[in-house]
C-alpha cells in the first residue's frame, strides 16, 4: 500500500501520563496536603492499582458497581469523569478534595510527556505533505496538550470518543477521521497501543501499527520504526 495519511492513538502512542507517584504529588500539593514519602507511595500504588489514573495502568478488578461504567468510559465527558472518580473512591484518601483535584491533574498539560520520537515523527509527516489525525478513547479535550508541547500545528484533525459518543474499535471513529483527512481508509496507516481499540481501524482497510505503552525513557524510537515501515 501507499500511506497517504496517518492517524495516531494518543495516550501511550504519541504522550505518556506521569507517574502515579507524580500525580499524586502534584494533587496534594495543589490541595495544600502534605504527605510524607510512605504515605505517598502507598496511596500512589493504591490508586494504580483501582485503575483510577486515566492514562495510567487499568484497573486490577473492576468493582461489579463500576463495570457499565468503566467499559463506557470514553464515550462522554460526564461517563469519563463518573468512571475514574468511581475508581478514585476506592482507596480512602485523607481530603475529600483529593479526588477532584487527581481528576483535573489528569487533564494538565504538565502531566503529559511526549515519546522522545513524537516532534520528529508529526514534522516528518508535515513536511512531507502527509496528514495526520488524532483518533483518541477518551472523554476530554487534548488539544492544550498537544499546544503546550508545540505539536499542535503537526495535527489536521482530532477525532475525540467523547465528541462523538462512541469509542473505538467502532469502525465510525476511523471512517470518520479518514474523511477528516481527506483519504482512503486503504491508504492509511493507523498507529496505536492497543490491538483490542486501534486493531479496530483494520476492519476499514486501514494498515495498523501497535507500539508498546511503556514510560517515556523506555521507548524512544518506536512511533519511528512503526511510521518508517508503513511509509515510503
């Protein structure tokens, strides 16, 4: 095939969320809340562990109490909030005011770290004349992100779940940023982190790309190799 256009996932394909332990931080101090280094790790581990960091690592168990909630995430930005807040509340927090200060921490361009490759990949695809679209699970808007980090202008399109009620893998999400673009799903190369939501472009013809979610210095030239492959 001839790739024409690309879209990138967001969270673990183009940034990576900060560290449990650094979200927290952030939050408390926000908060005014001073906790010591035992106390932080432990509730850091904790909230991983209920999942209730977005971008962070999933849930260990989903409560019974949660499971609509959590498999509907992303499908709006009251879902989004309901879903991971729902989690948060799991592990008892010494502030009620913790938990929405986590959730807005969340959504600060600050908590986000490009791949080390992202800025050369998105200016390669610019200069090239290649298009590109943002295809994202999630339930609100990364633009600032994308501002904060100067990548904002290496972006045509955002295709966001929330802004469109549905999630990935449905077909729609990637139909609908192909013709944002203005090409052929067959001429199309879609690259994210997870087969089960982004392995969802190749039912439209689209080639598909999988990178690992791994933290930042750990993964500094995968979006190149899966981009080099793809794209002559």
């Amino acid at each position: 095939m001839t790739v024409t256009g690309v879209l990138f996932d967001f969270s673990g394909t183009l940034f990576r969320i900060e560290s449990p332990t650094a979200w927290l931080r952030h939050a408390a101090a926000r908060r005014g809340l001073p906790l010591d280094d035992g106390e932080l790790t432990r509730l850091a581990a904790a909230l991983a562990a209920a999942g209730a960091q977005p971008g962070g690592p999933p849930p260990t168990a989903v409560p019974p109490r949660l499971t609509d909630a959590w498999a509907h995430r992303d499908r709006s930005a009251a879902e989004h909030r309901a879903a991971y807040l729902g989690l948060a509340r799991e592990v008892a927090l010494p502030d009620e005011g913790l938990y929405e200060a986590l959730y807005a921490r969340h959504m600060e361009p600050g908590a986000w770290l490009p791949y080390p490759d992202a800025p050369g990949v998105l200016a390669s695809l610019r200069e090239r004349g290649i298009p590109v679209a943002v295809v994202s699970n999630i339930g609100w808007d990364p633009r600032p992100v994308f501002r904060a980090h100067g990548l904002h202008a290496c972006v045509d399109a955002y295709v966001l779940s929330y802004e469109h009620g549905v999630q990935k893998p449905d077909a729609r999400l990637f139909r609908t940023a192909c013709r944002a673009i203005g090409r052929r799903p067959e001429d199309v190369l879609m690259v994210g982190d997870s087969a089960a939501a982004d392995g969802g472009a190749a039912a439209i013809g689209c080639a598909v790309r999988l990178v690992e979610h791994r933290p930042v210095a750990e993964r500094p030239d995968a979006l190149r190799r899966a981009v080099d492959r793809a794209v002559a």
